[in-house]
C-alpha cells in the first residue's frame, strides 16, 4: 500500500468535523491569528532600518503575504480539508522526506515565534511593574514565562473558536488605543509627520537593501495567516468563503499596522524607537503622558504575546507527537499523561529547546530576544511559502471536480521569487544568527528523522512503507488536537 493510499484511507474511516463556522467567525479567527507579538515588539527595529518610513516593510510584506495567501487559497478550495504546507508539498512532490521537512520546519517556526512572544512578555513585564530592565532580569521572566506556558500546555488548555473571538478583540483594543490616542496627539500639534516619509538607513545601506531587512523583520507580524486553512473542515462552504474572508483579514491588519507604524514615528522620533522592545509602549506614554490608559498598554501587550506562545507551543508540540505517532521521529515524543491526556513528552521537548533558544540569544544584549526569534519565525516560514507557491503550479496538472478559487499564474511565480529572495542572505540583508538558530532546528529534525528510519530498519520495517505515514497527516491530527 503506497503512503498516500493509507493516507486517504485513514482519512475516510474518520467522521467529518462539525462546520461551524461562518465568514464573520472565520474573519476574526484570521484576524487573531495575525495580530500578536510581530507589532507590538518589532515596530522598532523596523524603524531602525529604514528610519521614519517604517510603514514601508510593512507595506511590502503586506503584497508578498497576499500574493501567497492567493496560493493558499487555490489549495484550500481546491483541497477542501483540514491540512497545511506539508500535506500540499506531499501530494504536488510525493517525496517523504521532503514532506517531514516542510513539516518540521512550521513546527520549528511556532518554537521561534514562542520563544520571540516570550521575550517580548519579559520586556512588557518589566515595563509594566516598573522593573529595571537588565538582561538577567529579563532572561529569569522569559524562562519562567516558558515554563509557565509548558504548564498550561501540559495541563490541556485548548483554544476554542469563542475564545479566540475574545482574545482577538483584546488584541485589536490595544493596536486602536495606540491609533486613537497617537492621531489626538498629532491632531493636538504633538506629531511631526515630516519624519513619516524620510528614509534613514544604518551604516549607509543601500535603501533597497534596508527595506529588504526591513520587511525581513516585518513579514514577522504578518505570519498566521495560513493556519487558517487548517479550519477548512470546519467552515460552511468553504469555496465560497474562504477567498473573500481570508483576504479581507490580511488587508485590515495591514491596513491597522500602517496607521500603526506612521502613528508611532510621527510621535516619537526614530532614534527612540530604534532598538526599543516595548515601542507601543513608548508611543502612548509620550502620546498622553500621565494619561491612566498608558498604564493598561504594556498588560494588553502581555496578554497578546501570551496567546501568542501559547497557541504556537501547543502547535509545535502537537505536530512533534503527530509525527512520532506516525512512525517518522522517535516513539517516546508520543508519550500521553495518563490523566490529563496531554502529550508530555513533545511538551518537554519543545520547551526545552525554546527555553536554550531564549538562553542562547539573551547571551548578545545587542540583540533583543524578539528581534533574533521573531525574524528567525520568518525566515522558516518563508522558506515554506516558496514551496507552497511552487506547489500551486504543479498540482495544476491535477484536476478536481468541484469549482474552486484559482489564482492567475503569475502570482505563485512572483510569491515564489518574493519569498527566496527574503531568504536569501545577501538578498535579505538577514543576521547570520537568524541562519545559525534555523540550521541547528532542521538539524534536530534530521538527526531524529534518521535516528527513527536506522531504528526502523534495523527492526525490518524499511522494506514495507505502508507502515510509515505522511507527516502531512501527522499535521492534520496535530490541528485536530489543538481544537
């Protein structure tokens, strides 16, 4: 039996998942996903790069978000199912190891993101209650801070569509405080909006590549996206919905995160924003300075970049247990607590590579934990949406016979070109470290990949391939578990 034989078997002989959900609850889910860590901690580091013109990467990673997202699109109306990169990559390539990569990959990139989100709530923390900001103080938050996550993760929290829906709104709430209370700023004479259009690049970089690094940085805060095609089995009538709702999401927060960006440089000057891990923070304080809403800013922060780790821990631990269930890493990464039924050991094993992640960055305080992570969370995730766009036009060749949504041909090219082209280091303009902390993730995941096939073929199992499943599916049940 071929792998993708039992793929398709095992995915008949389960009952369909409830539809549930319509456009508006759709919309707010692609919205939440969205909105988190990436602009409420990067927003500086983005001005540092291209000076007041911060809106631009922005703007940018906005169109190649977009143009993959229309990739996504084809594939989710044309594969109507819960699934992902990996499960696309399978059925355009049918190469197992290619696959497990993919798959890897995304869940190394919620390690990342988790990990950025951890350093952000350490910053948003000290802020918050008044801290001294020192680098020991913050790596004790961001470590407890993981824990505290793995804690929640181990004791079964689960993120339902309802929650999500509240989590969103907090979220959004924080982003249009900073809008309103900047635009009465700058409205009461406060703001100067000549700094809005001026280009100010580090060490005389070409502004190309600054904008480059730019949005490097900035495609951070636009992530999430895709994880809304893993809702496909749950949506009414998902060719019809998803195009219009999918692409409505990424045009509201782009649209939220350019009035952000603008907002925060007019008001304050791009040398104080430049480096600062708490920059909305900022923003308000000098906006309203004694204003009480200022104070609720670094808390609304928290709880974004809290949901933030959270939902990717429970991702990338889920993922690690689907694919050592499925036979393709280590069978001890699907150990289950007895009681609360929860995967303890991929639990511990992504914490313990997220808590040496954060150790190993603290140890530069020129780099911020966010800043490293977040554009690390990019950088894997990037990689995977240049699959994804070249995927699109290979499974052209495979026709379905319902009507799907259908993106014109020159869109995954450009996605595909647009994504490389932001990989690429000397294209990117990216920090070596962004590659180092990628390349020793993949290289876990090959050394267990290998470890799980010598293992298995010592045992005889290499002959007979029907006993090794797609880690496609093992991203299917990883999504499956997370709801």
């Amino acid at each position: 039996m071929a792998v993708t034989d039992r793929t398709s078997d095992t995915a008949q002989s389960q009952p369909e998942l409830k539809r549930v959900m319509g456009p508006k609850l759709l919309l707010l889910f692609v919205v939440g996903d969205i909105l988190g860590t990436g602009v409420y901690a990067l927003t500086g580091q983005v001005a540092a790069e291209v000076g007041g013109a911060a809106w631009v990467p922005f703007l940018v990673a906005f169109a190649v978000a977009m143009v993959t997202a229309c990739s996504y699109l084809e594939l989710v109306t044309k594969y109507p199912q819960a699934a992902g990169a990996a499960l696309y990559a399978h059925k355009a390539f049918g190469i197992h190891f290619v696959t497990f990569l993919i798959c890897f990959t995304v869940m190394s990139s919620g390690i990342t993101s988790a990990s950025a989100a951890g350093g952000a709530f350490a910053s948003n923390v000290a802020v918050g209650f008044g801290l001294e900001k020192s680098p020991g103080l913050l790596l004790v938050i961001a470590l407890a801070f993981m824990i505290l996550i793995a804690a929640v993760n181990l004791r079964g929290a689960a993120e339902s569509v309802g929650l999500n829906v509240v989590l969103t709104l907090v979220e959004l709430s924080g982003l249009l405080l900073v809008i309103f209370i900047g635009l009465f700023a700058i409205f009461g004479g406060q703001g100067d909006f000549s700094r809005v259009v001026a280009f100010d690049t580090p060490n005389d970089k070409a502004v190309f590549l600054a904008i480059s690094t730019a949005t490097s940085l900035a495609f951070f805060a636009m992530v999430g996206f895709e994880d809304s095609v893993n809702m496909a089995e749950e949506t009414k009538d998902p060719a019809r919905i998803f195009p219009k709702v999918m692409l409505s999401g990424l045009t509201i927060t782009a649209i939220i995160y350019v009035i952000v960006s603008i907002v925060a440089v007019a008001i304050v000057p791009v040398g104080e924003l430049a480096g600062n891990d708490t920059p909305l923070v900022t923003v308000v304080e000098t906006a309203a300075p004694g204003f009480p809403i200022s104070a609720l800013i670094p808390f609304i922060s928290l709880f974004a970049v809290a949901n933030s780790a959270l939902i990717n821990m429970m991702m990338a631990s889920r993922l690690l247990y689907g694919m050592s269930k499925q036979g393709v890493l280590p069978p001890f990464l699907s150990k289950v607590l007895p009681g609360r039924r929860t995967p303890w050991a991929s639990i511990l094993f992504t914490t313990v590579i997220a808590l040496g992640l954060t150790t190993f960055v603290s140890l530069d305080s020129k780099n911020p934990v966010a800043l490293l992570l977040g554009s690390t969370t990019s950088l894997l995730l990037l990689a995977v949406f240049a699959v994804v766009n070249v995927a699109v036009l290979v499974l052209r060749r495979d026709k379905v016979q319902h009507k799907h949504f259908r993106t014109p041909t020159f869109l995954p090219v450009i996605g595909a070109l647009a994504c490389v082209y932001l990989v690429l280091p000397w294209t990117s303009g990216r920090a070596a470290g962004q590659y180092v902390i990628a390349g020793v993730l993949l290289a876990i995941g090959v050394a267990l990949w290998a470890i799980t096939y010598i293992d298995r073929r010592h045992r005889g199992y290499a002959a007979d391939t029907s006993r090794v499943e797609d880690p496609a599916l093992a991203e299917q049940e990883a999504d499956r578990d997370l709801r």
